[in-house]
C-alpha cells in the first residue's frame, strides 16, 4: 500500500483554484504532494510559484503539461515544439517529478494514425536532449482510446512504453493514469515491463454514465469501477518510489467546496490504498 | 477493396424497421447481405425470416447476438447460457455466416476484471460443444474499451483472439469492428495473427462529440476519423472472405428515412470501399 505520505492533489481536481490557494488547501489537509498546472503556475509567477512550495514544504510530483505534438503544418508544429521546450525549463525550476506529456491525436485532415505517431516520436526525441540538458524527467501519458482521434494517439500503456524505451530511463518514463488504463487486459504485464520507467502515477475512478463532455467524466475514488488495490500494487511491484496523484476531471467537482473535495481524496485514498 | 457483392447492412442501422422491412430495402438498393437482430427474427417467426430471406435472395452475414455472460449469482448464469444455446439454434436456421457475442461487463457488484474474463471464457467452453453440433461458428466481439465497465469486458482484438484460440477456429473466430478497434496500435499485428478467425467485419464511423448515450455515437463511413480503405484491406490481407457489414447505432440517423440511409450506407462503401 501506498501511504499518505506519498498522497499528491493534482490542482485539476480543484480547478477553481490559484496555484497559492490549492498549495494552501494541501497543506491543510496534510496532503504532501501536488500536481500544478502550467496556466496556474503562469498566474502566479514561475519563481513565485517554487518558492511558495518550497515554503509549505510540498513536493511537486508533476507538472501538466506538455505535448500535443501533431500538427499538419511545420510552423504549428515548431511552435509545440517551441513551447514544450518551455515547458521543460518551467519543470526543472519547479523541480517537479515529472512533465506529463499528453501527445496529441490524429493530425487535423488526417485519418493516418501512424503519421501522428511518427509525429510524436520525432518531437519526443527532438525534446530529450532539452530535457536531459535540464534534468527533467518526461512521462509519456497513455490517454483512454475514447481520446484517440482528438487528444493522444498513444492509447496504452504498452504503447507508451516501447515509445519511452527509446530514450534513456531517467529522461523519458510514462505515466500510469488508472483512469486510461483500467481495462487494458494487458495493464499487468506492461506495467511489470515498465520498471524503472514509471513516472508518475495518477488516480480516478471511472463512474457512468460518461457526460456529455467525456473529458469530464471522472470520479472520486470508489465511486466507480477500477481496482485501485490491484493497480497500486502492480506499480509498487514494479518499483515506483514516487507519488500517487489524484487527479479528477469533473464539473460537480469544481462546483463542490474545496475543502470538502480535499477531505474526500484523503479519506477515500486512505480507505483504498492505505 | 470489398466491393459491393459483400457489402451487407447491419438492422441495427436501419432500427425502426422489421426484419420483413429491412429485408425488403436491402433488396431495392441492392445490398446482397444482411445482419439481423434476435428480436426483430422473434417478431417475424423464425421460419418466416429464415424463408424471406431465402426468398429474397440475401445473405445473412450475421445474427446479432449472444453473450452477455457475466452474472453474480450462478441462476443468471444458467440463464444466459440457456438464452445463448437458443441463439445458436436460431443462426443455425438462418444459416448466418456468424453469431456475434458481446460479451457482458464487471460482474454487478465487482471490479475484478479478471473474474469477468474467467466467467465469459467458461460460458464460451460451455457454449462451444453446442455451436459445434449446430455448425454455427460464434464471433467473440471485442467492444471499445469506453464500454469495458458495462457491456463487454473483452477490450482489444489480440484479447478476443487470444479467447478465441482456445477453441477451433471454424467454432469459434472474431469480429473486427472499425468502431471498436481502429485505435489499437496493436491491429495490424492482431488481425494478421487473426487469419482463419475472422467470423465478421463490420464498419461504421469514429465521429466526435460522442452523444450523451456513447452507444449511440457511431457515424456513416467517411464522417468520422477512420481509416477504413487500410482496416479493410489488413482484413482481406488475412483472407477473410465473407461479407463487409455497416453497422450504425445513431439514433439521428434511426430517424433518417430508411431509403436515404441504405442509399447513403451503399454509396459511401462504393466511395471508400470499392
């Protein structure tokens, strides 16, 4: 089991709020982790962001996030390019864990799906150098294949991995979201494959009826249908020394009052996975 | 390319209509195969279908369908094998080229996946030795994993191959589904190994948003993200040679008229497929 010592609050659960205010609602639910977000940390001011964490001694076990690599024209797609590479420097000021990389679907007018998978590995290996240079660690994410056409065309975890297993391990690992992965038949032995390369870990619980907005679907933790024990065990077999985030895409959510969203990721990740 | 002589319409696409009623336009837009549902067959009488079909000169690529194997208490399970053994006596006197099986979600109640796999590959072993007997070759449908939770617990074609793999292959093949399957990176290398199995191929669009009810968010072909000239042709690839079924659950286009939809379904296979 994991422990709450190693519990991170991704800031997209409490969308809602600043980057202070969040870091401030982790400190008072004794949460240890967080998981900004690159428009919330611009808000605030880089500096001011790491130095706001440092001071309420949490650890960043990610930052969102990069990516989104596919593009039909060459400007676009030096501009993604341009900005990831921003987003490296931002990671390595933040000292975070990891830069979650979320790939990008198919290119627009396109129905190759392999192109946009060439495309992502081209700007993956075009990012490595940038990222190793700054000490960052990339975590190439595996989105749900509901995502496939228009948001990452890398839709498992297997997949994700023969990608990262091109790189060196300390710079390009993958990340493990239980909400895209859950129901991957495979999510065993891939996750056992990825030792050494797991680079974040995230949780949600997949409920239905998905909304209107799938992107917007997820759960509290126990409210759905994914075996957290099963996945926590499975990423701590293999290895993984670092924390688990949870990170809830949900409009009720952001409705709810904070401090209650805080209370409930506490005691529900304490109730499955402690 | 398919061409039109294989293309079949799935009743599903054209749901308001009676089996006699579908029967009839595949007839006037001169789409040679069909693909019934039980409770339409039920409707018109076994015997009664089995003879218009005949009359009509169809083919009947297959009948939709069996599985949902997945029960907490053992009488649901007798129950649902007992609803399969019937479907298979009705694909065996309508001759269809395949009984489709969906296989069924979570058990209600659990979140061991792994339960759900044992339990449907048990009520398959057990199904086998009849379809054997009746000469009806079962089609284990993986489902997109979007449906993992509720409906169909085998997720990805390497999966429903796998399952499929245990038993002979002129009892027991896959049905690859374009909605279902076009995200894999996996399916090439899955529906080359599938060579021999494929009990079915149906097709219908990828199109975004989904709608409120995903089971309901399938597009006409060329609407969507797919690639279908590529899928087609890895399914030609490993030899299969039955019928190319368009299988549309949308329910804007349940409210087209009939003849514009199987106009619309026959021109766009000729466009894309021929």
């Amino acid at each position: 089991m994991i422990g709450l010592r190693r519990l991170s609050l991704n800031q997209a659960t409490v969308r809602n709020l600043t980057a202070a205010d969040a870091i401030r609602l982790c400190v008072k639910h004794e949460i240890p982790g967080i998981g900004l977000w690159r428009d919330r940390v611009a808000e605030l001011g880089l500096a001011r962001t790491a130095a706001t964490v440092t001071a309420a001694s949490l650890h960043i076990s990610s930052l969102c996030r990069g990516g989104f690599f596919t593009h039909a024209d060459a400007d676009a797609r030096a501009a993604a390019l341009a900005d990831n590479r921003v987003a490296v420097m931002e990671a390595a000021e933040l000292q975070a864990d990891t830069l979650i990389l979320v790939s990008g679907g198919l290119v627009p007018g396109s129905r190759d799906l392999a192109l946009a998978r060439r495309m992502i590995a081209d700007a993956i290996a075009e990012l490595v150098p940038v990222a190793q240079d700054a000490g960052v660690r990339l975590g190439i994410e595996p989105l749900h294949p509901m995502f496939c056409a228009d948001r990452c065309a890398i839709t498992r975890l297997g997949e994700a991995l023969d990608l990262a297993m091109r790189f060196p391990a300390d710079t390009v690992g993958v990340v493990v979201d239980t909400y895209h992965v859950w129901w991957d038949s495979q999510l065993a032995a891939d996750i056992a494959r990825a030792a050494g390369r797991i680079a974040g870990f995230q949780l949600c619980d997949w409920v239905l009826p998905l909304p209107r907005d799938v992107l917007l679907g997820r759960g509290h933790l126990g409210d759905g249908f994914i075996d957290f024990g099963l996945i926590a065990d499975l990423v701590l077999v293999a290895g993984y020394t670092g924390y688990a985030e949870v990170e809830i895409l949900n409009a009720e959510i952001w409705d709810a009052p904070a401090d209650e969203t805080a209370l409930k990721v506490r005691n529900r990740f304490a109730d499955l996975l402690c």
